[in-house]
C-alpha cells in the first residue's frame, strides 16, 4: 500500500523526502533552517506506543533513544513556547476501531490515546508547516498557498459561555491567550469536567480556510487556533492535496523543479483553494458519518454499561 510502504519511512530503506532541516540551541531556538529535496534511511521505524515505551524506559540508553529523548526535550521547549503564545489546546476526541478482516465489522471500539510522542512529532510538524508558509509567501507574496484559522464571533461563542455559567465558571474569550488560560482554570471535581468543556469550545470554533495570499491582508493570515500569524500545510503530501501544492511552490522556490502554469496567478490559485476547501469539508463529513455509523454497528445486539456526561440538550417539537 502507499501510506504502509511506499510513501512511508522505513527502517534501513532509503527514501526520497522533501525535508526541512534546523539548526536549533538547547532551548529549541532556531539557529539555521535549510528547505531541501532529500534521502531519508531510518534508523529505525516505531508506533508512537513504541517510542514512548522506549523513551521512558531508564534501563535504555541506546543511540536511537537518545535521540528520541533529545527530540522530546525539544518539543516540551517548542509546545511551551507556543501555549505561551496562545495556542489552544482542545479536545475532540477521535474514535479507534479494530475491524474484522473477513466481515469489515468493527470487533472493538475505544478512543485514540494521545502520549507525550504524538506531541513530539505534531511539534514538528507545525514547526516545519510554519517555516515553509514563511519560505514561499516570501518568494511568492501573491500566490502562495495558506491556511488560515478565522477569530470565533461573539455569537459562536454564546453556547459555551452560557453552559459554562451555569456550573459557576467564568471564560474570557477577548483572546485566544486569556482563552487558554480559562479553560487551563475551568476545574471541578468532577475529573472529566475540562475535557468537555474543550470539547465545548471546539465546536465553536470557524473552520479553518487555505486561501491565496494575494487575497488577503498580512493581518488576516493569523491562525488563531494555533497562535502563528502564518501557516500551510507541508507535512502530509500522501493524505492532503494542499501539501502537494505547498510541495510545488516550495520546488520552485529552491530551484528544483519550475512552477506549474496553474500556480502563477492569483485567480488560479483561488480556484485550487476553493476545491481543496470544499474537498476538505466532504472528507470531515464523511470521516464523522464513518465512525457513526462503524459505532452504531459495533453496539448493535450488544448491550454495553458506562458512564457518560450529558453536555447538551435540544428540543424537537
């Protein structure tokens, strides 16, 4: 398969990549960042079970979790930074499902657990996102490919407000920094209590946009959700058709291949944004509409006893 082995990185295989490479000091500061095309043979290839059982074992002291551990030091410095930044950190919880390879039927269901290495590498990722949507918006300051994340309105955020209130807690949402700081405040004893009232706050939030750069203003690029006053999409070419095109812009940028006739002009770059924007859309949709009804499937004819919160209440006449 192409996400299995092709397009993925393996251990003592050598793989064509398009890298970004820093320099950093012990407190994550970038020093020096290259933009190259590049062949990867991986030390070694783990799960991120694999890499956190790894990392927080005392008895290894191996080179391949040396460099685990130093990655992970890293990106505690990097996430810090950026929370400090106003980052938000949410909560929408995805749903894991082990499918029978015969009947396609889902045989268990449970949520995906998040360790400290799924941070590590999405520190990364973002890291890597935001130094090419810098790197090719300065070449190319009319047509570069972007992502942005729009400030929730007053009205968006009513619901969550409202809810909070009636349990006796206070939300500042003047910003996406006081904001964080709320919900890092909003604790009862009930233990499950902060996780739904992000869960809360995610659905208030503006869906997230890639627009052409020309189109807007420097001021109207910021991304709220994660604090960074630019930003793409690179990391994910096998899953993201934007990333193809961050791909290609950022080749041109470094002289390795020409720009396509489609990515020179503002109107063509619009018309690649919007699909890509209404793909997206689809795609969420039918990814929600999958794990509903792969959970309808696996609780019919079982009969299943948890406890659960109740987070919110409609009326249908």
């Amino acid at each position: 398969a192409l996400t299995e082995d092709i397009c993925s990185l393996r251990a003592n295989v050598e793989r064509l990549a398009f890298s970004v490479i820093w320099e950093m000091d012990p407190d994550a500061n970038e020093i020096s960042t290259r933009f190259l095309k590049s062949v990867i043979k991986s030390k070694a290839a783990m799960t991120y079970q694999e890499a956190q059982t790894r990392a927080d074992d005392p008895h290894l002291n191996d080179p391949i979790t040396q460099a685990t551990r130093h990655m992970l030091r890293l990106a505690r410095k990097l996430r810090e930074r950026r929370l400090e930044q106003g980052a938000l950190t949410l909560a929408s919880p995805e749903v894991k499902f082990n499918i029978d390879t015969e009947s396609q039927d889902p045989m268990d269901i449970g949520l995906y657990q998040i360790r400290e290495s799924n941070q590590m590498v999405e520190e990364m990722m973002l890291l890597a996102n935001v130094a090419v949507a810098r790197k090719i918006f300065e070449h190319f300051p009319s047509w570069a490919l972007l992502r942005r994340h729009q400030v929730p309105t007053p009205e968006m955020f009513a619901p969550l407000l409202k809810s909070a209130a009636v349990v006796g807690v206070q939300l500042d949402v003047s910003s996406s920094s006081t904001l964080a700081a709320s919900l890092d405040a909003a604790v009862l004893p009930d233990p499950y209590f902060n996780k739904m009232i992000r869960i809360l706050t995610t659905r208030c939030m503006t869906q997230a946009q890639y627009f052409c750069s020309g189109e807007f203003t420097q001021a109207e690029f910021h991304h709220y959700g994660l604090a960074a006053p630019i930003y793409t999409h690179f990391t994910s070419p096998i899953r993201r058709f934007a990333d193809v095109v961050v791909h290609r812009l950022l080749a041109a940028v470094i002289g390795v291949a020409r720009l396509p006739p489609n990515l020179t002009e503002k109107h063509l770059l619009r018309e690649v944004s919007d699909q890509i924007n209404y793909r997206h859309r689809n795609a969420q949709m039918a990814s929600r509409a999958s794990a509903e009804l792969y959970t309808l499937i696996f609780f019919h004819k079982r009969t299943a006893t948890a406890d659960a919160r109740v987070i919110k209440v409609s009326c249908f006449s």
